[in-house]
C-alpha cells in the first residue's frame, strides 16, 4: 500500500471518529451519521489499497 493512500485513509477515518463522538456528544444524529460515513469511505480505500498490493505481489 502506498504511504500516501495509507495516511489518506486513516486521516479520513480519524475525521469520521471525531465527527461520529462530537455528534454523540451533542445529541446531533446528522454528525453522528457523517462520521460513520467518512469512517466507512477511509475503511473503503484502505480495503481497496490492500486488494492492490495483493495483486502487485
């Protein structure tokens, strides 16, 4: 996996984490939900980093 796509990855699921505990915090359900959603499109591209360096191998 490229360093670069990695780090892109788990700096996007890190902003979800935060946004995902200030929404809860504030009983704000639509900052909850983006959260989530930018944590599952960080899990995505790491996911998708990994098929390909299974196939450069």
């Amino acid at each position: 996996m490229s360093g670069e796509q990695k780090a892109e990855a788990k700096v996007e699921q890190g902003k979800g984490k935060l946004k995902e505990a200030a929404g809860r915090l504030t009983g704000n359900e639509e900052l909850t939900a983006e959260g989530r959603a930018e944590q599952a499109k960080g899990d995505a591209r790491e996911a998708k980093e990994k098929v390909k360096d299974v196939f450069k191998h």
